[in-house]
C-alpha cells in the first residue's frame, strides 16, 4: 500500500472552498482560485469531483466502479491519482480522521 493510500484511509474529501466550479455538458469546469488555473474534467472526473463531498476514498471508489465499467484495483489507482492532482492545484481539502490507536 502507498503512503497515500494508506493515510487517505483516514480521510474525507471534499471540494476546496478556494475554488469556483460548473457542471456544462457533463464536463466539471473547475477554477482554482489560488493558482489561477482552469481544469475542465472528463465525464469520470467530473463524477469523482461530484463525490467530494466529504467521503471517504473507498466510498469514491465504488460510486465510480458502479457507474462506469472499470476495475476495483484500476479505479483506486486512477481515483488516487486524480485526489493528488486536486491536492496539487488547491482544489481538494482534506479532513483526516484520527485512527483508533490515535484518540
């Protein structure tokens, strides 16, 4: 397991307040106001962004296993990948759960 994907375990992700967002024709326009970047998601990252609602990675996921024909291991691996780059641009904030050996 990466340190990523083992750390996110503990997360919830939602869309950062320092960015401004449209859904047109079923692509996510996404300004992140703090780099001054536009990004314009395809229909999976649109989906994903959708679900940055305060879930878990897990949860992500299986929305996107679910709704599209993917594979488990390939949805993680591109779901992940796709956090980071929010992550990157300011896009996503990230409210960690503290793990049970922690409180």
């Amino acid at each position: 397991m990466t340190s990523d994907t083992e750390r996110w375990s503990f997360a919830k992700f939602r869309q950062s307040e320092r960015t401004a967002s449209r859904i047109i024709e079923g692509k996510a326009i996404v300004i992140a106001i703090d780099h001054n970047q536009l990004h314009v998601l395809n229909s999976v990252a649109t989906r994903v962004w959708q679900l940055l609602d305060g879930r878990f990675a897990h949860e992500i996921v299986a929305a996107i296993v679910g709704e599209f024909e993917v594979e488990p291991a390939k949805a993680q691996r591109d779901v992940e990948r796709f956090l980071a780059e929010l992550l990157a641009t300011g896009a996503l904030q990230i409210d960690e759960q503290p793990r049970a050996h922690e409180r």
